[in-house]
C-alpha cells in the first residue's frame, strides 16, 4: 500500500467504470475512493463484526491533514467502544451478556423442550438481575453469594430451597462453561476459570436424596377406590393407566391415539417423549387394553389419549386437582410419580420382571377385586 499524499493523489487516474480504493500504508483504515467523476477521502473498519465505511470528504474539497485528522477522531471513538456511525456502544465478545450466551446456548444445543423451559427457569427467574450484565463479569464471590441467598430463601414447603440453588448455578456453570469454548481465543480467552468452581472447591453443594415416597401396598386398594370415586373419568383412568404402566405423569399425559396398537396390544412411546431418549414399546395387558378402548370410545375426535376436560385439542393439564381429591378421600398423601414407585415395588415383592423395551403390567387387574371394574 502507498503513503498517500496530496501529489499521489492529484496523479490518481479515474477507473472506466466501477470505483477503486487506494489505502494508506500508515493510518489504518484510511484511504481514497475514486469513480469516474470524484475522489474521496474514506475511513473503512470492522466494527463489532461488521464493516463501517464513512465518506470523510472530497479531495478537492477538504485537505488531506484535515480528513487524516477526522479519521483519527473516528478511531478514537472505536477505541472506546463506539460505533463512529450509529453512536451505541460496540456489542464486542468482552461485552456479550449471559441473556445472550444463555439464548445461544439453546440454539446450538438441541435440547428437547422440557430441559429448555428448565434452564430458563434457572436463568431468567434466579439470576435475573445477572441477564444484561457481561459474562465475563461474573465473579466467584457472586456465584457463592447467590447460591447461598437461593438456599436460605425458603421453597413452598417453607424449607430451605437446596434443589432450587443447585440447579440454578449449576445450570449457570454449564452457560459459563459453553462461553470459554465458543467465545474468545487461546491467547485472549473470553473468561480464564468458571467462577461456579468456587461451590466444587469449597464442596459446598447441597447433597439432595431422591425422594422416594410409596403408596404402600397394603393402602392400594384404599387409594384405588378412592380414584374410582372421581367423577372425571379422563382424571381417574389416567391416574389408573400411571399405576398398571409404571409410566412417568409426562410421558403419559401426551399420548396420541397413534401411539397404541389395539391390534397388537403395543403402546410405542415416541423418543421426543421419554426422558432417556429412546423409543419404547410397552405391552399392554387386557386390563389396560380394555380401558383404552373406553377412552377411544369417548375420545370425542381428539388426538390424545387423554385429553383436556374443556378443550378436546389439549392434552391433560398439569393441574393437580385429582390428587388432591383422591388424597382428601383416601388419607393417603402421595404423588403422581409415587405410582411408578408402586408399580416397582409390587413387581419387585411379587418377583415380576419388566420386558425387554419396557414394563410390563405388574399389578394385575384382578388385583382390586371384581366390584371396582372398570
């Protein structure tokens, strides 16, 4: 590249056609656009990923020292972090916020739509007033000092919330983490150490024990006749298919009539729906072959296997007013993932073994007795 001067300009000859750029060898940036009818002074950079070219000005109108002058301005004005032709601030990788990274995070992992509604539960209930900050900026003694204000903030039950804090910086330690690999260089990295290493360190994570509450056995007929009371029969052969099946409430809930083979007494569970990402096939027994008739019987056209009380073109809610019912009715507290419990330890006291895909209906239905058929 030449050293521009006012000579080498003057001497400059107009292209045919199109335009040429002759750029100085000593100010960066700098240099003279000439077409066919004019010559003019440019300044041309790379600002937060994308290219700025200003007109500084004519050749025959401004003077050389007083375009080199304004170009120098302008790259003053980069240096400290503006954009010389919008005026905002440059969104550079020093400056990327956890609102960003966070969003990026879920596109690039395909993460299936339940664990994407969890992390930003995570991140955008917990650490909400974090969002718009940069990244980089997230320092140990904030990670320690939130997990502990999480833990001490008292959950529904009017405990301390341990699974809350866990999941909330564990979930920011993953965002983190994706940060230094996706974002900076091996020279200049965007972020040198995960400051939610601090909690690993000082073992200060909450140790939680799985819950593991049961229906008993010998309460099952109290709870089965108290669910065969609910006048929602949509509510009560859904509750009764979760204790025959072993199945989680979220697989359950959005069954299509797609999903289950009356001719080869099959339920396929779809990947999209387990929680280990695989296909099952589930054999269905005739108790429960017979209560999924019912159901295609009063299915009204819809789609689901059980479907919404209100609105046919909706799955089961998450409202819990069945439990409650049957829990008023039957004194025994429990919850819909208690009957997987159930289902395995019925199958494990009576030595029942699960098929190969699946399980297999380990409470038969003759189990209740004959005066609460379905």
């Amino acid at each position: 590249m030449p050293r521009l001067t006012k000579q080498f300009i003057d001497d400059i000859q107009a292209p045919e056609a199109g335009q040429r750029f002759i750029r100085d060898d000593e100010l960066h940036g700098f240099a003279v656009r000439v077409t066919r009818n004019s010559k003019s002074y440019i300044f041309e950079k790379r600002v937060g990923g994308v290219n700025r070219r200003i007109t500084l000005g004519k050749c025959n109108e401004i003077s050389l020292d007083d375009a080199k002058k304004q170009a120098c301005i302008l790259l003053g004005e980069i240096a400290k972090g503006k954009d010389p032709k919008t005026g905002k601030r440059i969104n550079t990788q020093q400056d990327i916020t956890l609102r960003a990274v966070t969003e990026k995070y879920l596109e690039v992992r395909k993460l299936r739509a339940a664990t994407q509604k969890n992390y930003r539960s995570s991140i955008y209930l917990h650490l909400n007033d974090w969002l718009d900050r940069p990244i980089n900026s997230i320092t140990k003694d904030m990670v320690e000092q939130r997990h502990h204000d999480l833990t001490v903030a008292r959950n529904r039950q009017g405990m301390p919330a341990y699974g809350r804090a866990n999941s909330a910086l564990k979930r920011l330690g993953t965002i983190i983490s994706f940060a230094m690999d996706r974002y900076g260089t091996d020279d200049e990295p965007l972020i040198r150490t995960n400051p939610v290493t601090r909690i690993s360190r000082n073992r200060a994570w909450h140790r939680l024990n799985a819950r593991q509450t049961i229906i008993p056995e010998q309460k099952l007929k109290i709870w089965y006749r108290a669910v065969y009371t609910l006048q929602n029969d949509v509510a009560r052969d859904f509750m009764l298919f979760l204790l025959f099946t072993g199945m989680r409430f979220s697989e359950s809930r959005k069954l299509k009539w797609c999903h289950v083979d009356f001719e080869n007494k099959i339920l396929n569970v779809p990947r999209e729906l387990t929680k280990s990402d695989r296909e099952h096939c589930l054999p269905l027994s005739d108790f429960l072959v017979d209560l999924l008739r019912k159901r295609y019987v009063y299915r009204n056209d819809s789609e689901w296997v059980f479907q919404s009380t209100r609105l046919k073109h909706k799955h089961l809610s998450e409202n819990l007013a069945m439990v409650r019912r049957v829990r008023a009715k039957s004194g025994i507290r429990f919850t819909l993932h208690d009957m997987k419990h159930a289902n395995e330890e019925w199958r494990h006291n009576h030595r029942q073994t699960p098929s190969k895909e699946r399980h297999v209906e380990s409470i038969p239905g003759w189990y209740f007795g004959s005066t609460h058929e379905l």
